[in-house]
C-alpha cells in the first residue's frame, strides 16, 4: 500500500522474482470500485489478477456484477438463441440455409425433367422469368458466364481444357524469381570454381614438393606461421 487517505487505497502489486514492472491498483472499499494501470479490464473486460490480489486483501468474498460483462457469461448464448427464433418467428430464414433448401429444390426438379422435352422447356422458361423478375428487383444477373455451348446437345470438356500431361502454367513471383536468380549465380561461382580448383591444387603441390624435396611439411602446433620441415634421409635419433 502507497496510499491510504480514507476514501481509497493505491497499491503497487508485483511478482518479486518474475515482474520487472509494478501495477498501481486503485480500491475504493465504499462501492468497491477498483482499476488497473495494466488496463485489462478496459481492454478485455477481465480483471487481472493484480485487482484479483486486491479484492483477496480486503476479504471481497465474490467479484462485484459490473466487473462481470455479459460477454463473458451463458446469457450471451441465450440471447443469440431468442435472436434466432426471433427471426424463424417473422418468416425469414438464414440466406446459408435459404440457398442449400433452394438448391436442392430446383436439382430435384432438374433431373425429374432432363428426359422430357417438354419439362425441360418448362425449366427453361421458368429460369428465364426468375431471371427477369430479379433483374427488375436487385439489377442485371449474368447466369450465362462460364457455360459451355453444344449445339449436338453432347456435354463437351471446356476450351480451357489442358491437354493429358501438361502441367498448370502460373507466372512466377517476385520472391522466386530473385530465388531463381541467386541460385544461378551460385551455380555459375561453383562452375567457375570447379574449373579452376583443379590447376591451382596441382600448382599448390608442385610448390610444395618443390620446397619440401625429399622431406616434407608439417603445420606447427604453436600458433607460429612458420612451417617444420622434415627430411626423410636425415635420421632422427
């Protein structure tokens, strides 16, 4: 406790061995009103547990209702579901589940009709007055984009249509162009590095045989640059 003048208290909470950072919690115990400099509750609607260590303090034996939002708790569920029924109630149905039970409708009547001239002149006719009706309500309605014509009245594959074994061609990116362009860069330096390791090894050890004649080298374990030389016809008692 910081402060104490009688209407409220302030309180600075903190874990010793874990918050670098101390929270002022202000209490007022006349109408246990009570806020956090960490805002969670403001945020969230959730009192942190640095108000929680206030309210135990002074042995607050539940939460008050107004730091219980009705978010947090069933009767939010509850309303959803009388909003709901609600709606069932005035004749309106969801537009997800409106669109599936229309669908089905007209697929049922669509295949009753496809071996019939005569019902497929129906469908034919009834899309075209729903089609009118709605464009004289919500505007123009394109429900000729994508179908494919058949004068044999045979369906045929789209003009789309890729060709057996041919692969999906899509442009390339920004990222992997750049990746494309590094790697062959990389793969010309490891070219140009493998034709020429080959001459300069070969130089290295004509130099090195040169120096070393009939004896040879050996690194120093010091941290000397200064190579040992060895000769083989030298004996080394």
């Amino acid at each position: 406790m910081v402060v104490n003048d009688g209407c409220k208290c302030k309180y600075h909470v903190w874990r010793p061995d874990i918050d670098i950072i101390r929270h002022e919690v202000t209490f007022k115990p006349i109408n246990l009103d009570i806020c956090c400099s960490c805002k969670l509750f403001s945020e969230l609607g959730i009192l942190c547990c640095h108000c929680l260590r206030i309210l135990h303090v002074h042995c607050v034996s539940s939460i008050p209702n107004k730091y219980i939002l009705k978010r947090w708790t069933k009767k939010v569920v509850e309303g959803r579901n009388v909003d709901i029924a609600s709606v069932f109630y005035n004749g309106g149905v969801p537009s997800s589940i409106w669109a599936v039970e229309i669908s089905m409708k007209f697929q049922r009547l669509i295949v009753c009709s496809q071996d019939n001239n005569v019902a497929r002149q129906f469908c034919d006719e009834a899309v075209e007055n729903a089609r009118k009706n709605i464009e004289a309500e919500i505007g123009d309605v394109n429900i000729e984009e994508g179908a494919v014509s058949s004068s044999s009245g045979i369906v045929q594959d789209p003009s789309s249509r890729r060709s057996k074994g041919v692969g999906n061609k899509r442009s390339s990116s920004v990222i992997e162009k750049k990746y494309n362009a590094t790697r062959g860069r990389k793969s010309a330096a490891n070219k140009l590095a493998s034709i020429t390791k080959g001459p300069v090894q070969s130089l290295v050890l004509e130099n090195i045989s040169e120096i070393a004649r009939d004896g040879y080298l050996v690194h120093p374990s010091s941290g000397g640059s200064q190579f040992v030389h060895f000769n083989k016809n030298v004996d080394i008692d």
